[in-house]
C-alpha cells in the first residue's frame, strides 16, 4: 500500500513508467518549499525505532507479559496535526513554483464521462495559435486520453493512478517536472473521474473547474457537495443535447450555487461549440492575472536585490 | 475510497510522533472530523484498521470526535448549525453560509506507551 495516496503498492503509472513510491523527488526539483510551514521530517527505520515492519513491532509474548495491568505506561501525547497536511504541503510548493513561471494551472475534475477530454480537445484547438498549453491526465489505467491531447499536437502526460481515486499533489508536482512545463503557459490537469475523492486534494492549482454534463441528474451538486464547494467554475457541457433531454439547467445551476454561492457558471457545448468562447476568454483572463503576478514576484525580488 | 488515503496519512502522522516522542506502541488514536468534510466515519474506521495493521498502531482504538457544522448568516449576522454544506440559515432561509467550524480534520491526540 502506498503511504500517501493508499493506492496499490506500485500501481501509480507517469507515462507507462513506474512512479517512485520514496515519495521523495526523484531528481532535481527546484521549487521552494514555502517558508512557513514546517518541514516535514521522513521516518527512517533504525535499530532503535523499527518502524511499520510486524517483526520490528512485535512486542513478543514477553512484551506482552510486560503490559500486564499496572505495569502500563500508557501516556497521553498532543498531535493536533492536519491529517492532509502532507499534501498541502506539496500543494502549496507546487503553487508557488506555478505562480513564479506564470503558469496558469487549472484542475478539471467531474465524473466520468462528462465530457471532459472533448472540452480540452476543443480547448486546445481554439487556443492553440497564441497559447502555450500543456496537460496532465489522470486516469486509473490506459493512456487513451493522453494519446488523444498528444494527437492535437501538445504535450501530455498520463498519470495512472493504479487503485488510487484521483490524483494528489506530490503525483502532479512529479508531472509538472516530466512535463517540463516551461514560463508563461496554461496547464490542465484532468483528474481522475470521480466527484469525492478529488474535492480534498488540493493539487497547487489555481483554481478547480467542474464539469457537470446535462445528461447527468440536476441534483447531482447537492449529491456531491465538497467537489461543487472547492470549485471556482461550473462548466454545464453537453448543452446542445437540452432539447432532448428533461433536464432543467436553471435548477442545476440554482443547486450549485446554494452549495458555493460565488461559483461562476458557463454552459457549453464543448463537441458543438456554443458557449465556448466564453470560457476561452475566462482561461485568458485568468492566464493574464498569473502573468501579473509573475512579473508582481519578480519586480519585488529585483527590488529586494 | 479517499478514506484509505487519510488512513495512511494518519499512520505517517503517527510514526513520526513515535520517532520523535519515543514511544513504541499507540493504545489509542483521537481523530476530529467534522461534519461538514468529506469524510464517512464508517468507511475511515474500515480502513484504519487495515492501514495500522503491522504499524506501531496495530490493534489501537480509534475515537472518532465529531465536530458539528457551524456557519455564519450574513443576513442575520449570527452563528447558525449547519449539518451540510447546502444547508440553509435556520433563521432566515438564506443560502449564504460562511463555515466557522467542522471543516476540520486532524489527528488530536494519542494514547501511547
């Protein structure tokens, strides 16, 4: 088992390969580790501290006698500890790395299905001509979805997750070194398919996008609260389809706006292309405030220099 | 099943309180999840017994301290219970609820020898 995600042992796939389960970089990460939180120190197993080997635990049938009643020594200690702690940290590291390149990251999570590769599919397509663009994809298996960005002519990366339900940030921060994620560019990261798990990851990104298709329930924000809470944008794809459908659009997006009342909402057709322009100009918007505070950064170190 | 994932981080949590607080074996594990995370206390318990297994933590009881929903009207300016995220101002209907409490999630205490 895994020691962070909990995925199967050895199942989290970069590009087909085998991802280090250390969980420590395995080359040269250069990002700073954000200076107020403190550093996480690793466990090493020692002669002196077995650490979460049974032999190594085993308090053998004498230990056992040894704790008999009233020869416990049984003490309280105080831990008051962030049980995701862990992968904030990766997530802030890896958003300050991202907000110091001007890279303007976006997590696009929803559930299977909704239509989310064909969103970035026309994406790329539309901004291909002035925007430097790359994408994460996460997925339990197959390289399918990074096969199908790749044919658009970007560079992707396909992050398999093995049993694992969505992607964490220390996977993405091994994703943006492989990727080479150079200055002044978009990154998508498109997680695992799965309205749950994905909600309590923060990946670094600068904001999380949701994609609800019209094809799905009307209920579907109130059924999955965390992931519609944690977003900034709700994308209702797949709208061309309204006529044939009973679905009412106004009481999705009522749902979802009960659930996080400052959520911004677009509807789309991402195969047929109504509504699209209206999120390429948000990713513009949002691409040009990261390149603000970008040069903001790099003003100030100047200034410090 | 994030759940297995928050297990295994409160096993790293754990073994890095045992190296550095000297203990050898954890009696019993304090866990505050609110009540407005994405956490089902039933399937975290499932798995915390499958994740601790051969740990310093192996056999420990877990305590889960549930922490209620606590939101803040806007309207009425004042704190209302909130027991989900959609949930509306017992007062006054309104939508608008800034959470105050039980978005936590954190390992509080351990019992240990």
């Amino acid at each position: 088992m895994c020691t962070t995600c909990g995925c199967g042992h050895g199942l989290i796939q970069i590009d087909g390969k085998r991802l280090q389960h250390s969980r420590k970089p395995a080359g040269a990460i250069r990002y700073r580790m954000p200076a107020n939180l403190p550093r996480q120190t690793s466990l090493k197993a020692s002669a002196d501290y077995p650490v979460h080997k049974p032999d190594l635990i085993d308090f053998g049938s004498g230990a056992a006698q040894a704790h008999a009643s009233g020869m416990s020594q049984a003490r309280m200690v105080k831990i008051e500890r962030d049980i995701l702690a862990k992968n904030n940290l990766h997530a802030e590291a890896n958003r300050c790395y991202l907000t110091e390149r001007g890279i303007f990251a976006l997590n696009l999570v929803s559930s299977p299905g909704s239509g989310k590769t064909t969103l970035l599919v026309q994406t790329i397509a539309a901004l291909r001509e002035e925007q430097r663009m790359y994408v994460i994809e996460g997925d339990q298996q197959t390289e399918n979805d990074a096969a199908r960005i790749r044919a658009c002519g970007i560079s992707a990366l396909q992050i398999n997750t093995g049993k694992g339900c969505h992607l964490d940030a220390y996977m993405v921060s091994q994703g943006i070194q492989r990727l080479a994620v150079r200055e002044d560019s978009v990154l998508f990261i498109e997680n695992v398919g799965n309205l749950v798990c994905p909600a309590g990851f923060d990946l670094g990104e600068a904001h999380k996008v949701v994609i609800l298709s019209v094809t799905e329930g009307e209920d579907k924000p109130l059924k999955y609260p965390d992931m519609f809470r944690a977003a900034d944008l709700l994308l209702l794809n797949k709208c061309d389809l309204l006529p044939y459908l009973t679905f009412d659009p106004e009481l999705a997006i009522n749902y979802a706006c009960r659930i996080n009342p400052s959520l911004r909402v677009i509807q789309l057709s991402a195969l047929r292309g109504e509504g699209m322009s209206e999120w390429i100009d948000w990713i513009k918007v949002g691409y040009h405030q990261v390149v603000t505070s970008k040069k903001k950064i790099e003003n100030s170190q100047h200034h410090v220099d | 099943m994030h759940e297995m994932s928050l297990a295994e981080n409160v096993l790293q949590i754990i073994e890095e309180a045992a190296y550095h607080q000297s203990f050898t074996r954890v009696k019993t594990v304090w866990l505050e999840i609110g009540q407005l995370t994405c956490v089902e206390p039933e399937a975290l318990r499932f798995c915390f017994d499958v994740v601790m297994h051969g740990s310093v933590a192996q056999h420990a009881r877990l305590e889960i301290i549930g922490i209620p929903g606590l939101g803040w009207c806007k309207t009425c300016m004042q704190e209302v219970p909130m027991a989900t995220l959609y949930a509306v101002c017992s007062q006054c209907g309104n939508f608008e609820l800034e959470v105050l409490c039980g978005d936590t999630l954190r390992v509080k205490e351990l019992e240990v020898e």
